[in-house]
C-alpha cells in the first residue's frame, strides 16, 4: 500500500484535486467528494486504502486502492457515466454481477454501481459527464451513444491498448496531483482540457469493437433476489432471520439463494448477513453516541465476549478502541 498521506482541501468549484489514505472502508466510501457511497468490509484484518481524485471540466480522473474484500454501492450521479480497469488485483472482483480480472474494462451509467472487490486492488477510472461524453462518442463514431452504456458491463480490454492506458492514467495523475509539477497546466484551462480528451479517447478506444449484452437479463435477476435477500436482512438487524426464514421470505431455495450470492457477492448469505452487521455496529461506534453494548444490541449481539473477538477478528481493533477514535 502506499504511504499515509493527508486530504488536500477541496473546492467544488472548477478544477480541484484530492488524495487521502484511510484505515477505514466506511470513512474512504464517505471522504469521496460528491459521490453517495456506502462501502462494508467482508474480510477480515485491518483496513488499509487510499484514493486519489483530479476534477477537470466534465470528467474525473480516480485512483483508488484497497487490501480488503469490500462491498461498495454507490451512486456517482444520474448524468455521469464510468469507466474502469485494475492497475493491479489478487483475484477477480465482481461488478454488479459479472466477473472482472486485470484486463477487464467496467463501463456504463454511474448509478446504482455494485462492486465485490478481490483482497487487493488498485484500480482506475474516469467518470464523464454525459455532456462530454456523447458529443466526442459521436464525432469518433459518428453515431449517438451506444445503448449499452446505459447499463453496467464488465468487456475485455483490447489488449494493445490496456498497458497504454495504465501508464497514461497513472502518470497524468500523479502529474497532476503534484502542485509543483501540475502548476502551469493547473491555471491554463485549455491545457486541461486537451489533457482531458487525450485519455477520455484513450479510455473510449480501449472497449472492444463489438460488446455483448446479452446476458444482462439473467445477470439483473440474480442481482434482484440479492438485493431482496439484503433488504430483508437489514429490515430488523436485532433479530437475524435464519437462512429458512430468510429463503421463506424471498420466496426461494436454500440453494437458489446460495448461488446468486456467490455469484454476485463472493460469499453465503450467512456470512454476508454477519459482515453486514458488524459493519453496523462499527459505523455506529464511529459515529458515536451509542455505548458498545448499546451498538452491538442493536445489530444483534448479545453475548459481548464473543462478539467483541469477532469484531476484532473482521476489523483488526476492539470495538472499545473504534469508538474511542469517533469519526
């Protein structure tokens, strides 16, 4: 991982740049300037992760690292679309349903992101503004956007193209994210934006030539039933549903469930109900006003000694030190 560094203040206004290292999944989920995620942590031991941000006109250049398999949602705005691809991965991540290895490209509409991370993963991106986006698509293609886009997909990267990428994202980043350095192109805008359409191009030209969508359908489906079963778990954290009253419920097989679980999230049921809870009562603690008895309750724990080793196991800390660190 890399070293600790400090958040760079943040003006919302124009071009800006952000970089902070963070030893918590749920504060990197929330430190991401404008965006609504939620991030929860399914393995365990410490958390270690760093996200690097430069905002140019319309579009936005991410880095972001992690050592721990996560589940992110978000919503990085209705009008915005995504592209992705690991600079470096331990194993293959899931994103909304499909499976996704090094030369993987992750693309389409910014909201309603899914992402089951491997332990390790770097990872990088750009988020367009659809204003930007669908004007350069049509001059290089001479026509509107592909429907696709309005999807999440996960396409193999041209292979030629793939190492390219990297190198120019990562450099233009850390170009960029060096004051001294990224000083004359900061103040000169036209210097940002040529930087700007020379790697969206790049990130356009590295997506394959013919992109197959066809099993979205089935995808979205198992996506549904998890999404029920999730709902369902969280609807009275104080009392988990067994797995027979949580298959009752979603209307499904132990079996069914099971698979569209793996197959979306990398895990059981069971185990994500209980990374799910502890995540609860960490983000509780964080936020403080709650003792850890009154948190753990609350998410249904109720013998302190077992649950206070478990949640040392899946956080690497006692639930007494997270709640004296606060948020």
């Amino acid at each position: 991982m890399h070293p600790p560094t400090r958040p760079q203040p943040v003006a919302l206004q124009g071009p800006w740049r952000f970089d902070a290292a963070l030893g918590d999944a749920q504060l990197q989920a929330r430190a991401q300037p404008e965006w609504q995620q939620e991030y929860r942590q399914l393995s365990a031991g410490l958390f270690q992760g760093r996200v690097q941000h430069v905002q140019l006109p319309g579009m936005r250049l991410v880095r972001e690292d992690s050592n721990q398999v996560l589940h992110q949602r978000g919503d990085l705005g209705r009008g915005a679309y995504g592209f992705a691809m690991p600079l470096s991965l331990s194993g293959p991540g899931i994103f909304n349903g499909q499976r996704f290895e090094l030369d993987s490209v992750l693309l389409g509409r910014g909201d309603e992101l899914d992402l089951r991370t491997p332990t390790e993963l770097s990872l990088l991106a750009v988020v367009v503004d659809a204003e930007l986006l669908q004007p350069l698509w049509q001059r290089m293609y001479q026509k509107p956007l592909a429907g696709w886009l309005e999807h999440q997909l996960v396409v193999p990267a041209r292979p030629a193209a793939a190492q390219a990428l990297r190198r120019l994202h990562t450099e233009l980043m850390a170009h960029l994210l060096d004051p001294v350095a990224a000083e004359r192109e900061w103040l000169d805008e036209t210097a940002l934006r040529q930087v700007r359409d020379a790697l969206l191009i790049e990130w356009i030209e590295v997506i394959p030539e013919k992109v197959d969508a066809s099993s979205l359908t089935t995808v979205t489906a198992r996506r549904q039933l998890v999404n029920l079963a999730c709902e369902l778990m969280l609807a009275q954290p104080d009392a988990p549903l067994s797995m027979l009253e949580l298959c009752g419920q979603v209307g499904t097989s132990r079996r069914k469930l099971t698979y569209c679980f793996q197959d979306v999230l990398g895990t059981s049921p069971l185990r994500y109900l209980r990374a799910v809870r502890l995540n609860g009562v960490r983000r509780e603690l964080r936020a403080g006003g709650a003792s850890v008895q009154q948190a753990a309750a609350r998410w249904g724990f109720w013998h302190l000694s077992e649950f206070a080793a478990a949640y040392r196991r899946q956080f690497g800390e006692l639930p007494s030190r997270t709640l004296r660190a606060g948020g």
